[in-house]
C-alpha cells in the first residue's frame, strides 16, 4: 500500500509540473501576444499589415498580404544580426486575393533588426516599398 501511495503521489507531483509547464507556455504565449507591434507596408495595388513579437527569443513576424489589382506581389525580409543576417519570403499574392502568415525570422538580441519589403513581381526586383520593424 506504502508503494501505490508512493506512486500515486509521484503521478500526482508529474502531473501538477505537466499543468505548470503548460500554464508556463500560456503565459509566455500571452506575453508574447501583449508585446507585439504593428506594422504596415502599401505598394502599388498591395498592402501588408501584422504584428511582429518575440517568442522563445525568436522573431516572429505575422500578418496578411492583400493584393486588389493584377500582378503579382512579395512580402519579404531580410534579418540582421550584427554584420551577417538572411532573408526569406513571407508571402506572395498574384491577382486579387490575401494570404496570411507566420513567420519566425532570426533570434532577437539588441544587435539584431528586420526590415519587410513589398515589392512588385516574384523574382529579383528592386520595385518595393520597406518599412524597419
């Protein structure tokens, strides 16, 4: 009987870290969501607007890109941390239509920033419009 308690109190101590692990991922969850900051970048017959936050020291950039006109429209980035960094797509609309993302960037740190653009066509352009995070 002293071996069940013993087991059954185990289970129970488990289980109260499980709920506290996950109250723990809520809470950082909602922080990140109270911390977050808008953002809005227009191009063209384009908009783009979301919210950027950090979570888990990550970078998280969301939103939706809305195109009303025809062509083709990219939502991308480029992350610097220090003097190196990358870039990436966030989304790409053609014709008239939305798309909504989410997307971790790069780590946050003081030496880090990001820059979206919105630029016109799918390939290599210089035709955008940016705004800094």
């Amino acid at each position: 009987m002293a071996r069940l308690l013993s087991r059954i109190g185990r289970s129970a101590g488990v289980a109260a870290l499980a709920c506290a692990a996950a109250l723990g991922a809520g809470t950082a969850a909602a922080q990140a969501e109270e911390s977050a900051e808008t953002w809005q970048v227009s191009y063209g017959s384009a908009s783009a607007s979301g919210t950027h936050y950090t979570e888990n020291r990550q970078i998280v950039v969301e939103g939706e890109l809305r195109n009303t006109g025809d062509g083709c429209y990219t939502l991308e980035y480029i992350y610097v941390y220090d003097f190196s960094g990358h870039s990436g797509t966030l989304s790409t609309v053609c014709g008239p239509g939305s798309d909504e993302f989410t997307t971790p960037v790069g780590y946050d740190s003081i030496m880090s920033s990001v820059r979206v653009y919105l630029c016109k066509g799918t390939g290599e352009t210089n035709d955008c419009e940016s705004v800094l995070l």
